[in-house]
C-alpha cells in the first residue's frame, strides 16, 4: 500500500518526475563519486589479467650496441650487436598471478554491489526522513485550518455576545501558534527534500510508497536468513575481498625471487680493414639470486593482508546477523505502536467530535475544547509517525536482509 503523504504540501513539486526508490537509486549511482572509480579499478583489474595469461611477465626488451677503434688507433675493427631478451615466468608464478587476476575481477564487482546496497541504505533514510517531513507539514496545515476556522466561530458568537473576549484570544492564540508550527515544518519539509536531491539529483518524488514486507513464517525466515547469508553484499564483498588477499599471499610464495630473464644474441664483427665480417649467435640466461628476507617481507605482508580480510568477514557476518535481528525486532515494536496509535487516534476523534458539539451547544467553554483539540492533534501527529516509522522499519530490514530496492 502506497503512503500518500501531504497531499496539501505537493502543490510546489507539481511536474517533478514520480518514482520508487529503484529509480531513485538508479539516479543517485549515476552521481556516486566512487562509480567511476570502480569502473577504473575493474579497467585495472582486467589488464592485470591480461597480463597473466600473456607468455611472459613483462614485455621483451630490444638491445642494439656498436664498437669500433675509431678513436684510436684507427685499424678498422668494428662490432654491431643485437640482443632480444625476455623475463621469464618462475614455476607456479603465471597461475598464481591469473588466479590473483580474477579474484580480483571478482572482488571489484563485489565492491560495486556493496557500494550500491550502502548507498541504498542513506537513500532509505533520506526517503523516510521525507515522508515524515511531508507528513508533519500536511498535519500543521490542517491544524492551521481548523484553528482559522474555531476563530471565525469564535470571532461570530464573540459578537454575538455568547462568548468572552478571553475566548477570542485563545482562539487567535491558537491560530498563531499553528501558522509557527507550519512555518517550522516547511522548513523541515524543504531541508528534507533538499537532501534527498543532493543524493539523486533530480526533485523529490510526488509519492512515496513502502517496501514489500519480509517474510514473518518460521520456515520463511529460516529460508530468508540462509539466502541473506549467502547473497548478502556485505558479505560477498568481505569474501571476495578475502580470496583477493590469499591469491595475492599466493603470488607472494610463487615469486621467490625477481624474473628470469633469457636472451638471444647476433653479433656482426671484424679485427681490422683487411679481415671480413663474421656473425655468430649467442643465448644469455639470467637467474636472479633470491633474497631470503625479501621473500619473508613480501609474504608476511600478504600474509597479514590475507589474515586481516578472513577476520573483516568474520566481523561482517556477525554484523550482519545483529543488524537483521536488531531490524525484525524494532519492525515488530513498529507494528505494535501503529496498532495501538490508531486505537488512540479513534477514541481521541470521537472526544473531539463530542467537545465540539459540546461547545457548539454552550455546554463547554472554549478552553476545554482546545485541550480536547490539542490531544487529538498529538494522537494523531503520533499515528502519522507511526505509520512512516513502519514503513521505515521495513525499509530498514530489507536493507539489513541485503536486499536491494
């Protein structure tokens, strides 16, 4: 069921665009600062991978050299010399670096989803914070209706001399202090719409409608906490992000030491003027010696990567279990409250239907009704909180279940 929220207060947002939370995220990802940054990560991720599947760790390198004795004693000996070399993969290295490679791949679009359901869950609030602003403004608008129209019936008998001056002055009084409550919750209405502008871009919608509830049913919930387990964004992030830490602790055992590198020599030579030229052809292998403390550096640093990303999923996945059963319990409290909000909003409209009634036939004074008036405006301001207050809840527990609008 949709929340047609401060139908009155709408006028000024005739035209702006209407949409659900869906497209409302649409929008704000397309403004998200880090988007693009993700999009360069996964360019990143992906030449990284590339790079694992090429022939080699590194591009060849071309070496043309010349040598002669022209600048001394001047016989004629010249030397030209070229030289391809190529580093080489180490064993074990080239597929430790193409699993790092998609790890990688893996962990960047699980930082996107991520990314998206955190930016899900400030637009959630952003959304609530609005339907509560545009109801406070709809409920002072009708207060300063009601209140302008007891003046004038105030203002009449006064007149008439069926009431006191003293009755006109409440009744102005009561107006005032309707229009201040009005003006504050305009104010409120307009700083909410201006945040949630801030994170979409566009004007705030006309509508704004619930999230379909959770499922409540024993076998349901037990299904739905297996699912928020395995699919949750948190932690699919914090998993991938762990199996990018050990592919990487992986790549740091492979590499023992820096690249072999092998060679292939052409030289093209004479001693003086009177020899001819000779060509021969060589091979050059170069094995780096490995350093035992560099590869203790480099490991122990992937390694406490690799430890550090195990023990933030660990961490998530309480959070996350704590946060889903914080959310279930507060939507419960949530429905509870709207319950017992519109049993109290019923009995405090019959009372003012009788006060009224009451002071319409002479049979209460003035004061009384605004008493009775006042209370029935705060039960219903509360049941009108209430009711944004569960659609937020459930909001809330979508966005705890990992569930994306």
């Amino acid at each position: 069921m949709a929340l047609m929220l401060g139908q009155a207060a709408l006028a000024a947002d005739a035209g702006k665009p209407a949409g659900g939370l869906a497209s409302a995220l649409e929008q704000a990802w397309r403004l998200h600062p880090q988007a693009a940054a993700l999009d360069a990560r996964d360019a990143e991720a992906r030449a990284a991978r590339d790079i694992a599947g090429g022939l080699t760790p590194e591009p060849g390198a071309i070496a043309i050299g010349s040598r002669n004795d022209r600048w001394n004693r001047d016989r004629g000996q010249q030397e030209y010399e070229i030289e391809l070399a190529t580093p080489l993969w180490l064993p074990g290295q080239k597929a430790a670096h193409e699993d790092a490679a998609a790890s990688q791949i893996d962990e960047v679009a699980a930082k996107r989803i991520a990314l998206r359901w955190e930016l899900a869950g400030e637009l959630r609030e952003a959304w609530w914070a609005l339907a509560a602003a545009r109801n406070a403004r709809a409920l002072a608008a009708r207060r300063v209706e009601t209140a302008r129209a007891l003046e004038s019936d105030v203002r009449r008998r006064f007149r008439a001399g069926d009431l006191s001056r003293i009755d006109g002055n409440l009744a102005q009084s009561e107006v005032l202090a309707a229009e201040a409550e009005l003006i504050e919750a305009e104010a409120n209405r307009l700083q909410a719409e201006q945040l949630l502008r801030t994170l979409t871009g566009a004007g705030a919608p006309v509508d704004i409608g619930e999230e379909a509830p959770a499922p409540t049913g024993k076998a349901q919930l037990t299904a739905e906490a297996n699912a928020t387990m395995a699919t949750h964004p948190l932690l699919a992030a914090a998993a991938a992000a762990a199996r990018s830490a050990r592919a990487r602790a992986t790549v740091a055992a492979e590499s023992r030491r820096a690249a072999p590198e092998l060679a292939f020599r052409a030289v093209r030579e004479r001693g003086d003027f009177a020899e001819p030229y000779a060509n021969s052809i060589g091979v050059r292998l170069k094995i780096p010696f490995s350093s035992g403390a560099l590869v203790r550096r480099d490991t122990a640093a992937a390694q406490a990567e690799a430890s550090q990303a195990d023990a933030e999923m660990l961490r998530a996945r309480t959070r996350v279990e704590l946060e889903t059963e914080r959310a279930r319990r507060a939507l419960a409290a949530a429905g509870l409250q709207l319950a017992m909000a519109e049993e109290r909003r019923t009995l405090a409209a019959d009372n003012l239907r009788l006060a009224e009634k009451a002071f319409t036939l002479g049979e209460s004074d003035l004061s009384a009704l605004l008493r009775i008036r006042a209370a029935a405006y705060d039960t219903e301001s509360f049941y009108d909180r209430q009711r944004v207050a569960r659609a937020a809840a459930i909001s809330r527990l979508q966005q705890a279940l990992g569930v994306l609008p």
